[in-house]
C-alpha cells in the first residue's frame, strides 16, 4: 500500500471518528451548557486554560520524537515512556501547587479546586502518550477513532448524570476524566508493548533532545492559544469568559473535524516518504490543495451564519457571542491550513524554528490584544485573529525552504476555494435574508444546505483537479507483477 493510499484511508478513519466523536460530545456540550448556564462554564474555562496546557504539553511533545526517527528500538520506546511520564508528574505537581494563587489571580475559589481535581488528566494522558504514537507511526488510525468515540460517550454519560444531579461546575469535571481515563484504557488494549527498564543514556539524550525543542513549540502553541481567555478572565469576568470559551469551542470543533485529521495522519505520511526517499514537498503541496476544498467552506460558513447558529442551539443569552463567533471563524481557517505545515516541519526533525515563528505569535498577540482591551471582547479576538494573519507568510517561507519548492505554488494553490467560498457566502447570505421571518431552524437548515450546493456546484465547475487527485491518493496502487 503507498504512502498516499495510507494516508487518505489514515485520514478517512479519522475524519470518520472525528466527527461522530464530535457530533456526540456537541449534543453533551449543549446540554451541559443549557443546564449549567454560561457563568458556570466561564469558570471552568478559566480553570482549563492550564490543564488544556498541561495536557497538551504531554500528549505530543517528547512522542513525537518516535513518530520522526527512523528505525526505533526497545530503548528508545522506554525512554520517551519514562521521560513522558517523568514530564506528566511535574507537571501535574505544579497544577496542585499553583492552583491557589491562580484562583486567587481571578478572584473566584472554586477555581483551586478545579484545577487540582483536573490535574490527574495530566498523568493519566502522559502514561498513554507512547501507546498512541504506536499508532500513529503503525497509520492505526481504526483504533485511534473507536477510543476517541468510547472517550465522548463514557464522559458525556457522567457529565450529563452528575449536572442532572446538582453537581454543578463539577459536572464538567467528572466528564472530563472518565473521558481521559477510557481513552487511556483502550489505547493500551490496541498495543502489544510494554514499558520497561532497558535503556542507555544516549538514547535518554536523543529522545529528550528531540522532545526539549516540540515541548517549546506546544508551549508556544498553547499560549497562543489560551492567552485570550486568561485575558479575558482576569479583566472582562466569568461572563466575557464564558461567551468567548464557548465560540473558541464551536471553532475549536470544527478545526478539529477538519484539520485534526489531515495533521494526525500527514505528519507519519510525511516521515514515512523522506524514510523512502521521496519528495515530502510534494505531497505536502497536495495536501495543501485539498485541505483548502473543505477547509474554505466550512469556516467562512460559521462566520457567516454565527447568529442564526447560536440562537439556534443555545438560545438568547448567547448571542452576544456572534462576532466573537464569527471572527474566531478566520483562526479556524488559518490552523486548517498552519497545521499541517507544522506537521511538516515535525517529520523533517526541524521543530527549532517553527517553534521561533509561534513564540512570535504569542509576543505579536500579546501586544495586540493589550492595546485593544479598552474596547472589550470583540476587540481583543479581533487582534488575536489578527496576530497569526500577519506572520503567516514566514511560516510559508519555512516550508517551502524544508520542502526544498517555492513559496508561490503553496499560497496560490488556494486562490481559486477562497474565490468559490466567496460566492458561495454571498448565496448564504441572501437566501438567510429571504427567510427573514420563516422559522429558525427552517432559516438555518435551508441556509446550510443552499451553501452547500452551491459550494459543490462550484467545485465540480472549477476544481476538478482536486477531485481527481483526491481519487488519485484514494485508489489504493496496483501491485507490480513480477517480470
């Protein structure tokens, strides 16, 4: 089977999983949001920003070097486990102690308790960071989609039963880690390794070598991320909180359907072809072509109906969400794309200098979003979305010197989508404009699914090319017969 024909069945099961998952734990966020309330759910956001960090720091950073070397042995399984697991404990001690003075910094006391009761998802994910890099570098990506769909059942069901019950805010926290610990429990049933003792230094060295330059680049990208909400927090309130947290999870949602699967899925692609020799550049430019036909649609489309969306599903008191809905639309746009050239650096061992570009994010950001806080919640996304725009084309420049192509075919490559959704937004729009009065769901449906058809029309008009490369990677290569 080649790399290409791997990679799209890779990303077929994920995307599959992807969004069943999603699909389940949207129906459990909407009513956990509807029974709790947004103020309750702005304080466990604010509790989140640093076990979203935390977890994330151990569940890709020091595995990845597994995914990126060429022929890993035993001892080199055995000292990422350990150095993860080493990472997740530290980590999860300075949660416990920190927890006081953070919830001291935002004024509420039950944020202490929170974050200590979260922070055992910490070591549960860095004892089970090897087993799914297996996985990974093995393109098991059928396990990988079963145990994320058991995780949003297990976890949904408890949430659900304890805010039934009055648990309150704990509620979300109860979801949380029966959700980490059924992940957990299938990730290790899919694999046949098992930790052990037998290691050298030297490989101790390389796997911490590799692990100290991506743990940088997750910490940057974490920042990035959650810098917001910790602003907004300390400044704006739990409500300022909760309106953001809750349009940063619907885009958070879709930017993972979309580009959650092509970056789990391109990143061992891209190693496998430079293992075989080939030309990695390549297939990140048709990656970069496809991703841009789903991509495209999707985000512009939530930008444009976020209103209509929020009324929907979440009812009047979310409302004051929808521009902060609609321009977090535009990050979810630029991480589909970003992802997977960060993926690319990754499989290239070359983790230094992405890893400089999203520091810079974090500092440009920073400053932005600093200089527009007067002006409240809309403001401060506005210049958040902003930051990443600005210094996007170094990025381009990085890839394609490591892709060993130039930068023009990777930016023009998405021209002709960004044309089509345009159109496509322009249908959106009038069609929710004719239905002014109709009822909701009949607006949002016929709205949707206008946008759709019109988007498939356009892709069948002018981008025919993507379908048949698309093809081209999904038919799986004929077998060579022997001479």
């Amino acid at each position: 089977m080649s790399v290409g024909h791997k990679f799209i069945k890779g990303v077929a099961w994920m995307a599959a999983g992807g969004w069943t998952e999603q699909a389940i734990n949207f129906v459990v966020f909407v009513t956990m949001a509807k029974l709790l309330g947004p103020e309750l759910y702005g304080l466990l956001s604010m509790a989140a920003v640093f076990i979203v960090l935390a977890e994330a720091l151990v569940r890709e950073s020091v595995s990845e070097y597994l995914i990126a070397a060429h022929d890993p042995k035993e001892e080199d399984y055995n000292a990422t486990f350990w150095l993860t697991a080493g990472l997740g404990l530290v980590l999860a001690l300075i949660l416990w102690a920190g927890a006081g003075p953070i919830a001291a910094l935002y004024g509420h006391e039950i944020v202490a308790g929170l974050i200590r009761g979260l922070s055992i998802t910490v070591l549960l994910i860095a004892f089970t960071a090897v087993p799914v890099a297996i996985l990974r570098r093995e393109f098991n990506f059928r396990v990988l989609s079963l145990r994320a769909i058991a995780g949003v059942i297990v976890g949904g069901s408890v949430g659900i039963g304890m805010a039934l019950s009055g648990w309150g805010v704990w509620s979300f926290v109860g979801q949380w880690i029966a959700m980490i610990s059924t992940n957990v429990v299938m990730a290790w049933t899919a694999v046949a390794w098992r930790p052990g003792m037998k290691t050298t230094k030297t490989h101790i060295r390389q796997a911490g070598a590799f692990g100290a330059k991506v743990l940088g680049l997750r910490m940057a990208e974490l920042a990035v991320v959650q810098m917001p909400t910790l602003l907004i927090g300390a400044t704006l309130g739990p409500l300022a909180t909760g309106l953001y947290s809750l349009s940063w999870r619907l885009v958070e949602t879709l930017t993972f359907l979309i580009s959650t699967p092509l970056r789990m899925v391109s990143q061992p692609a891209f190693a496998a072809v430079r293992r075989e020799g080939g030309r990695a550049g390549d297939l990140l430019l048709d990656i970069a072509r496809l991703t841009g036909v789903i991509s495209f649609p999707f985000f512009i489309g939530i930008a444009v109906m976020a209103e209509p969306v929020l009324r929907l599903f979440f009812g009047e008191e979310w409302l004051d969400a929808a521009p902060v809905l609609s321009a977090l639309a535009f990050l979810g746009l630029y991480l589909s794309v970003a992802m997977v050239q960060q993926s690319f650096c990754l499989a290239a061992g070359k983790a230094g200098e992405i890893t400089m570009l999203t520091w810079a994010n974090v500092a440009l950001g920073a400053v932005l979003m600093l200089v527009v806080a007067r002006w409240g919640l809309v403001a401060i996304t506005a210049a958040f979305v902003a930051a990443h725009y600005f210094l996007w084309g170094f990025r381009y420049r990085l890839v394609a010197r490591l892709g060993e192509m130039t930068v023009l075919p990777l930016v023009t490559c998405n021209i002709v989508p960004a044309l089509a959704t345009g159109g496509m937004a322009s249908v959106v729009i009038l069609t929710h404009r004719a239905l002014v009065g109709a009822p909701l769901i009949v607006d949002v449906a016929v709205s949707i699914l206008t946008g759709v058809v019109t988007f498939a029309a356009l892709t069948l008009l002018f981008m025919r090319d993507r379908l048949r490369l698309f093809l081209s990677y999904a038919r799986p290569a004929a077998p060579e017969i022997p001479v």
